[in-house]
C-alpha cells in the first residue's frame, strides 16, 4: 500500500466503518476524527455533513481534494455512491497494477469456482503475474479443488490474524502457487467475512503486486442488501448460471445488481427442457459472454489430483480462453 492518507470527520459509525472498507479497497490510511476538527494534512478529505458540526473542510483555503458526505445536492451519500467515491480515492492512492475481475455463479454447482481458476490459470499463460483469491465465507474446499491443501503459504485465517498493512509484493510472494498463479485461499480453519476491512486490505494490496487478479465471489455478493465494495472493485464480472427456469430466475435477479457494470453471462447447458442460452440471456439483460458445457467426468478427476483446466480441450478451458480477451486479460 502507499504512503498516502485520507481523512473522515464523522461522528456515525456506519459511515465510518463504509467509508474505511472503501479505503482498504483504494490502497489508503484512513484516519477518523470527531465532528468539530480542524482538517489535518491528507491527500483526500472526507467531511460528513450529515449532521453538520463546525465548518465545512470544503471552505477552508486550497482544500482542493475535499469530498463532502450527506443528502444535499452535490454531497455523495453511502452506500448509494460508494462506487464513485472508491474511484475518487483510488486517484490519490498508490496505482492499481492489477485488471480485477469477478467471477460468481447466480445459482450453486454451476462451476464458478472452477472457471475462476481456469480464466486465472490462462491469464497467467498469456503472461500477466495473477492472483486468484476465494472470497465464500463458508471456508473450506477451495484449495481442494486447485490439489494445493498441503503445500506451504498463508490462508485467510493466517491473513485475517494480522492487522497491519500487507506489503504487496511480499503478500504476494508468500502465497502458494497453482501453475504459476497465486492463491489467496480459506482451508478447513474457516472463510472470510466480506466486510473485514483487513480482507479488503490483503486484496487490495494484490491488486498492486499482480497484472490481473480474479476473485472467486460468494453469491452473498449478489443479495440486494450487500455492501457494494467487492463489485466496486472489479473492472469485470462473470455471472455463471444454469440454462434451467430457476437459473435463469436467479440470474435476472443478479443482473440488477451488476447494472451499470461490465458484465458477461455464462450459462451452463444445455439443459434437458426447452430453454436455450440465448432465452436466458435475454432475461437478464446482460451478453451472452459463453456457453459452457458440462465437462465429464470433472468430479472424479478432481478425486484423482487433476484441477481445473488440465482437460486441455475441455470446455472448461475453452469457455475460459474464449472470456479472456473480453474480460481485458489479453492483449
């Protein structure tokens, strides 16, 4: 992370905690102070005017990078426009090296997990440094499925246990490698809370160390309720759904929260009814990015020590190869 710093004068504990995950996400230090203060010496000011107490920061002489919180015109309110406010910090933070791209399945078992880690298995191929970071809070089965459950480097139980900053290049270097990708991962000692602000600094530190990095993302990320930040972060998201009703139900849903995103649909099929990937599609709105296919027998490979994309003409890996350019993850 860089040396810059931002500060917040609030005195509500929702903005305060809203406005420090956006920071762990930009790569900045965010320092909290009372309704009242004077403004200290930041890159970027953040006043709440919520309930307004001593002069607006924006008044003061040269406080060029001031953003004023609260519901009047002008002011930015969370967590409505917590996109623009990530993207007005990440200017002054340190630079993002990394293309982020978000992979998340609508409905369970359709193979999210899996095509994460071809897409970052094949950007590593096409010679950018990834990172593939699994982010259910479940825990427990990721690294399973890569056949990295006992090789040497930190998980997010190791990474959650510390509360500093990560030295990007050094998280980095740390992490265990699956064909040349770095894994930040959960194992049987549990997940990752979506809104710990060290989760968002360990990733965000990623995003300077790597050339691309994919986030393997819960469908909890999805639910209208969720704190934007994760899909803030990325400049890409996979939606993976089945061609079934129900998934294609679950896959309009989803297509509200990703509105305004750069979004690609891949349905899995096809399925034994009368719906086509392309009728999916046009419920949700959102490009049809691929098609995949079932790949056989992928369970039981995974039983024997193959991972994903080791079937080289699979359609795992060719709905990979066909996302990457799309998805910004080669030239």
């Amino acid at each position: 992370m860089g040396n810059e710093r931002a500060a917040l004068r609030s005195g509500d504990r929702h903005v305060v905690e809203r406005v420090r995950r956006l920071c762990a996400l930009a790569g900045l230090a965010l320092d909290v102070l009372p309704p009242g203060s004077d403004p200290p010496a930041a890159a970027v000011l953040l006043d709440d005017r919520t309930d307004p107490v001593g002069t607006s920061w924006a008044h003061g002489p040269g406080r060029a990078a001031v953003v004023e919180l609260g519901p009047e015109p002008g002011m930015l309110q969370l967590p409505a426009d917590a996109e623009t406010l990530l993207g007005l910090l990440g200017r002054v933070a340190a630079p993002r090296r990394a293309r982020v791209v978000g992979v998340v399945g609508a409905v369970g078992g359709v193979g999210a997990s899996a095509l994460a880690a071809a897409t970052a298995r094949l950007a590593v191929s096409a010679g950018r440094p990834s990172a593939l970071v699994d982010l259910d809070p479940a825990g427990g089965g990721f690294d399973v499925l890569l056949g990295i459950e006992h090789d040497a480097g930190p998980r997010w139980a190791d990474v959650l246990g510390q509360r500093g900053g990560f030295p990007p290049d050094r998280l980095m270097a740390a992490l265990p490698t699956w064909h040349d990708v770095r894994v930040l991962s959960s194992d049987v000692r549990g997940g990752v809370a979506l809104a710990d602000p060290v989760a968002l600094d360990a990733v965000a530190a990623l995003t300077r160390a790597a050339d691309a990095v994919v986030l393997d993302l819960p469908r909890a990320v999805l639910a209208p309720d969720a704190e934007p930040d994760w899909l803030a972060l990325c400049g890409a998201v996979v939606l993976v759904t089945g061609c079934d009703t129900r998934s294609a139900a679950a896959a309009a849903a989803a297509a509200g929260r990703l509105a305004g995103r750069a979004a690609h649909l891949v349905v899995r099929g096809p399925a034994s009814g009368s719906l086509l990937p392309g009728d999916v599609a046009e419920a949700t709105g959102l490009p049809l990015g691929a098609v995949m296919r079932p790949e056989r027998a992928f369970a039981a490979g995974v039983e024997r020590g193959l991972s994903p994309g080791d079937q080289r003409r699979g359609p795992l890996l060719a709905t990979a190869r066909r996302l990457l350019r799309p998805l910004g993850l080669a030239s």
